[in-house]
C-alpha cells in the first residue's frame, strides 16, 4: 500500500498534536489543583490563617481533610500534632488618621506586631537624616518630653543607627510612628509598652497630628496544630523522604483587613499537596516511606517546627532527607537552596536532574540560614534543605501577596523536578 505524503504530514501532526493536548493535561491537572488549593486558602474566610477567628484551624482543618480525601496515613489517632503557643492579635479597632485624614490599614499603614492596646490624639514630631546630620540640633531634639507627643522615624531607608536606638530614649514618646516604603507585617509573641505604627511614605506629608486607636489582644497560650500524614514505603517502610511547608500566614490586623499569604506560603502547601496526591497513587507508590508534614507558627518563630524536631512522630534518624517548601509561586528566575552548601551531595544532586532536563532557569546554592522550617531538623542532625522561586512579583507580608496575581508559571517544572529528585533519593 502506498501512503501519500499528505497522509503521512496529517499523522505526524495529529501525533504532535495529541502529544502536546496530554502534557498541557498533565500540566492542567497539578496546576489546577493548586490553583483550588490557592483559591480556598487565601480566600477571607480562613481569616489570612493565623490567630483572629481560628484562621489557623480552618486551614489545618482543610488540610487535613484533602489528606483523607488521599488516603494519607496517620502516625497517632488523627494527623494533628496538637500544641501551643503565646501570640499577639489584633482582632479589634486599627484606625489611623494624618492631621484629620484618615489613612487605611494595610494600604497606608500597619500596625507594628508587638503593638499594645493604646489611643488618642496628640502633635507630632519628626526625626529625619538631616536632623541627625546637625549634631547640635541632634542634641536638643534629644533633650525634648516626648512623652505627649507621637516621634515620626523617618530614616529614607537608609537605617541610620541614631535613628534606630530612638525608640530607646529616656523618655518614650506616645506612640512611635516610622516612615516606610514598603509595608510588611509581621507576627509577634510579646507586647511593647508602647504603640508603634508604619506608615507608608507616599500615603502622608510629614503629619503634624496624629489620631489613632489601636486594639490588640494577647494570647498566652493559643492552641493550635501541625498537620502530618504519610505514605507507607514498599520496600524501606521505616526510612523517611520528608516534605513540608508551613501553612499559617499572618492573620487579621482589625476586623476589615487580612493578609491572603498566596506565595508565602499558601503556594508551598499546594506543592505539598501535590506531591502527597502524586504518592497516594499506586503506580507512584515510593520505596521509602513518604511524610507529608504541615506546620503551624512559621510566621510566630518557627515553633510548629522546633515543636515537631522536640516531639518527633518517628525518630529523626529515620529521616533520608528533608526538603522544605516556602515561597513556591513565582520562579522565572528558577530557586534557591537554603543549606545547599551545607549538604553538598544533595545539592549536587539536584542541580543535576535539572541540568539533564532542563526544568527550571537556575538551582542556585545557599549556606546555612535560619529562615523557614528545615533550620531545627538539620540543626538536629537531619540532611535537611529549603527551596525557595525568585523573580516575579515581590508582594511578601502585605495584603497585595493574592491568589489572582500568583503566576505559578513554574509550579509544573518545579513539581516534576522535585518529584524525580525523589525517585533518585529512593534509589
């Protein structure tokens, strides 16, 4: 039978055709998962997962229940490793006004997390570089009560160090106000005994008056979870590939505005997701057992975390190595290993598969840093690094860290780098 060449160009092009159709469908399926994932967890009913309105329940309640729609085992009676800690909230009243203007929190400003209840209304002033610059007038300014007036910080980011011991004055102001360019909110486990508010520059004009209401609320010992499930190896049952990805963010500031926390770190719990529904497939089943760990109280101090190494589920020597999710949505520019230096082999190891296949830009080496949840393992004596995507966009701990405008333009590449640097680890 002869075949035309027009037939053999129509095969071959249906051929490609249908190959490209089944990868964008593979890419779908983990894509798509996470966006859900995504979506769900920086949507305001999970109250930006931290500790206003039992936001971190509602979110370890989510997680737990995609890890029985997985079939996850458990190590106790339920995935929950239960513990608790001291925070400060804000669950209440955060109002700002600028000489009688009202600026909008998250927006304009924030609340400084270690902020203490306080009120009122009261006239400024402002320590700058160029006061610092002029010794004498230095010296006078120092001399002045601040003690009835709010003290406006206005470095220009260059943290100038008499600026920065300010607040350490004999007399403390009202309320601290600094000027910043970039909002970032953070989480606190202890009160000051004085207001301190940031304001972003460009919402104000060096205010002569301030008014301001600040409610917080101080829980000495809030409950709450880490989340941990795993999958049973076929051949080395009792060693360990351990995957983890904090799942708190920074909550409420007032009853108005919440941080959405998409990329940090919403965006590593969909990757750890992910990778727990890849495993929970028999044809995927891995030699060594898989754990699957979720931590609370990242953003508090890493607690979850040193919680789990202080009470570990299985000993921490079973573990072959742990690697650590944070920040997983952007990527253009590939990832960075937190501890690549310092387990070299593992490092290596990676940069390779991704050399040989070409997923992602760069798998760029870091040393030792005390930055997210592997620090307490390997410091315990676990082979244990962090990854982390560079490039895109740069919202981090302010409320503009959204779903809607997370890429995850590299989550596919990344999920598949991970997953056959796995397959290599069980070997």
């Amino acid at each position: 039978m002869i075949i035309s060449r027009r037939a053999i160009f129509t095969v071959f092009f249906q051929f490609i055709s249908i190959f490209i159709f089944s990868q964008e469908i593979k890419k779908g399926d983990a894509y798509y998962y996470a966006r859900k994932i995504l979506d769900t967890m920086t949507s305001v009913s999970m109250h930006g997962r931290g500790y206003v309105n039992g936001g971190d329940s509602i979110a370890a309640n989510y997680i737990k229940t995609e890890y029985q729609k997985l079939g996850l085992k458990t190590f106790g009676e339920d995935y929950y490793q239960r513990f608790s800690f001291a925070v400060n909230t804000f669950p209440n009243t955060i109002s700002v006004e600028a000489d009688n203007k009202k600026i909008f929190p998250g927006k304009d400003f924030i609340v400084f997390a270690h902020s203490q209840t306080s009120s009122g209304k009261y006239f400024t002033t402002i320590a700058d570089d160029e006061l610092v610059q002029n010794k004498k007038k230095f010296r006078k300014f120092l001399k002045q009560d601040l003690s009835k007036k709010i003290l406006i910080v206005d470095d220009t980011g260059k943290q100038t160090k008499e600026l920065r011991d300010l607040p350490s004055v004999n007399n403390p102001p009202k309320a601290l106000v600094y000027l910043r360019d970039k909002l970032t909110m953070e989480v606190a486990q202890n009160v000051n005994d004085f207001p301190i508010i940031e304001i972003l520059r460009t919402s104000v004009n060096k205010p002569k008056e301030i008014g301001y209401e600040i409610q917080n609320k101080f829980l000495p010992a809030h409950p709450s979870q880490n989340v941990i499930g795993y999958i049973k190896g076929s051949e080395h049952p009792d060693s360990f590939i351990v995957y983890t990805a904090h799942y708190d963010h920074l909550g409420q500031m007032g009853k108005d505005v919440y941080f959405p926390g998409a990329n940090d770190n919403a965006s590593g719990c969909a990757m750890l997701l992910n990778l727990a529904k890849y495993y929970s497939m028999p044809e995927h089943q891995p030699k060594c057992s898989i754990a699957f760990i979720a931590f609370c109280a990242e953003e508090v101090g890493l607690l979850g975390s040193k919680y789990y190494t202080e009470h570990p589920l299985f000993p921490l020597k079973q573990i072959k190595f742990l690697l650590n999710m944070d920040i997983m949505g952007t990527g253009e520019d590939g990832i960075t290993v937190v501890n690549g230096s310092v387990f070299k082999k593992e490092f290596d190891l990676l940069k390779q598969i991704n050399s040989e296949n070409n997923f992602i830009k760069e798998v760029k080496i870091r040393g030792k840093a005390a930055n997210s949840d592997h620090y307490y393992f390997s410091e315990n004596g676990v082979h244990a690094c962090f990854i982390y995507t560079m490039g895109g966009i740069k919202a981090y701990h302010d409320i503009y860290d959204k779903a809607e405008t997370l890429p995850l333009n590299e989550f596919q590449n990344l999920f598949n780098l991970i997953t056959k640097f796995c397959e290599d680890l069980n070997e």
